[in-house]
C-alpha cells in the first residue's frame, strides 16, 4: 500500500525504458522510492496523462558485472516511466511507437496508439549521467521474457520454500496461484514492424555499419567481445536449408521445408531468397552498402566522416593562407622597385 502511494500506476503496467552507462554512484534511489529532490533526473522529462505515466520507481539500473574479471562492473542507470494497461491490451491490437532523434538536440518519446507516453530530453542525459542521446546504430529485438515474479506472491508465502513453480504438481500449490495454468498457453501476436528515418536529417544515417560508426570494423578489431567460450568467429555463417523434413512429398514439405522450398532426401533446400535450416527467414542485405570503398584508412585505423570533413576544411583554410601570403609577398616584390644611388 505504501508505494501506491507514491506512483499513479498498478498492476498490470508496461515500462519505457533507457538504460545508459557508466551510470552515476552518488545519492541513487532506494527500489520503490522516490527520488530525491534534485539528486536524480527531474528535468527536461515529460509523462502523459491517458496512461498515468510516471516515474518508474521500481528499477533505477542494475550493476552490470563481468564474472570473469570484476574491474569491467559498471553501473547501468535506468530512466524509466511506467504506463497503466486494459484489458483491451491483452486481447486487441496496438500501435506502439518510439520517436528517437539522436542529436545534441535530440529526444526520445514513446507513444501509444498515438498518445503520447513519455519523453527523454538532452537535459536529463547531461546533467545526471553526463551522457548523450544514443547516438550508435542499434537492431530491434521483439521476445517474450517471463518473470520469475510474475503472477507469484510477493513476498513468499509462510512456510512455502517457493522453489517450485509449475502449476500442474501439486508440491508448488503454496508458490503458485490458483488458475495459473489457465493463462497457458499464450501468444505474443505482432502485425507488423515499420522503420523510418528522415533522409533530410544528417543525423539519421541509413544502413548498416555507417562511416561514422563502422560496426564490422569494431567486430573484427574486437572480436573476443563478440564470442562465446566455444566461438572461433563472431558471426556463424548463415544456415541455407538442411533441416530435417520428411520423406520427400508435399505434404511433408509444407510442414517443414517453408516457402516453396523442397525436401530432398530429407533435408530442406531454401527456394532462392529464403535463408536458414527451414527456410524461413528472408535472405536479407544492405539496402546502401557504405564499406566497399568508402573508408579513408591511415596505418589501419578508421577516420570517420566528421573527421575527414575537419581535415579537409584544414587543408582548404592552410591552402587558402598559403596562396595569400604567396601572391601577397609577390606583389610586394612587384610594387616597389629599388632607390636608385
């Protein structure tokens, strides 16, 4: 009951979220408090009405740490809202947007069927985290991620070890709800997925691996941040076909080999444009390729295009300098003419 009092939003509620790092390590807030006055982000931050937005006061970042050497823990702050939820949105569709301007002006804003949720100014990135609006090219991840706190008792009942959690045996009664095998199975439904940038905005540059943020070069300079134990490359090459399917007829095919690609002794063969072991992924690729020829390279290190542009203005200005004293100094020569004796 005490942090009803402190936030508008209940249960069920989503969050907007920004997790940026190295995050700060004085005057942090304590997990479902609110902040302190001017000791945490207040400024330059805006929350909607519709949903009850406001601040998340249930998680201010997590300590991210590297078991296998500690010297690399950093602390990830998060600047959050959370936003109430229907019954509508768990049984129809619904447009979630996020307008990301990376810029030294820029913002981030969340939306909901049109309505605004939330937003994220420059303000509060400088003065609390001495950060910036991202700026480096990021990939979509849309997944299902269950809680282990989901629809569980909080805190543990009495008396109940709450170390089992499946609702069809009987010992995890006491740590599981009553109609929790009800809610499954579910589905996480999604329509579609659009991406825009603005060709208008130098700051929206399209494609992958740009001239100012050379993602494949960083890779391959970095690769064992790239890798697990049992990794030799980064990246593994693409699986075109191969998965097991039944004994070669149509029927079999359907259900196995997608996308109008065979079944030849048993394993799928992709029809052209489709990739993986079932042929259910587009072959995809870059729409603007920046890497073949595109990179000044000096002893093997990446110059990126504002770079390139400030040296280039530099030769231009020390050209220009040079011609003018050049042709400056020879019409002194040209002007006068020695006294005669």
């Amino acid at each position: 009951m005490e942090n009803l009092l402190k936030t508008k939003v209940n249960k069920p509620y989503f969050s907007t979220s920004l997790q940026v790092s190295p995050g700060i390590q004085t005057f942090r807030p304590d997990v479902g408090n609110i902040p302190l006055k001017d000791k945490w982000y207040r400024e330059d931050l805006d929350y909607g009405d519709k949903y009850n937005s406001s601040l998340n006061i249930y998680f201010y970042g997590v300590e991210l740490s590297n078991l296998k050497d500690k010297r690399k823990a950093y602390q990830a702050d998060a600047i959050s809202a959370n936003n109430q939820l229907f019954e509508t949105h768990f049984e129809e569709f619904h447009t979630y947007r996020l307008e990301w301007t990376p810029d030294s002006d820029g913002s981030i804003k969340w939306y909901l069927d049109g309505d605004f949720l939330y937003s994220i100014g420059k303000n509060t990135m400088k003065n609390v985290t001495g950060a910036q609006i991202p700026q480096e090219p990021m990939y979509l991840l849309l997944n299902t991620a269950l809680s282990k706190t989901w629809g569980f008792p909080q805190p543990c009942p009495a008396n109940c070890p709450c170390d089992c959690y499946d609702c069809r045996e009987t010992k995890c009664a006491c740590a599981v709800p009553v109609g929790m095998c009800d809610n499954f199975p579910a589905v996480f439904e999604i329509d579609y997925v659009r991406v825009y940038q603005n060709k208008l905005d130098k700051n929206q540059v399209v494609g992958c691996s740009t001239p100012d943020f050379p993602t494949s070069r960083y890779i391959d300079g970095h690769k064992e941040l790239f890798m697990g134990e049992e990794d030799t490359e980064p990246l593994q090459p693409i699986k075109v076909g191969g998965g097991a399917c039944g004994g070669g007829d149509m029927h079999n095919n359907s259900q196995t080999c997608h996308h109008a690609s065979s079944c030849v002794d048993n394993k799928c063969i992709c029809a052209n444009g489709w990739v993986g072991p079932y042929c259910m992924a587009t072959d995809a690729h870059n729409d603007i390729d920046w890497e073949p020829g595109e990179h000044l390279v000096v002893n093997s290190v990446f110059v990126p295009t504002s770079v390139r542009i400030w040296l280039a203005v530099a030769v231009l200005v020390c050209g220009s300098v040079f011609v003018y004293v050049w042709m400056t100094d020879n019409a002194r020569r040209t002007d006068y003419t020695a006294i005669p004796y």
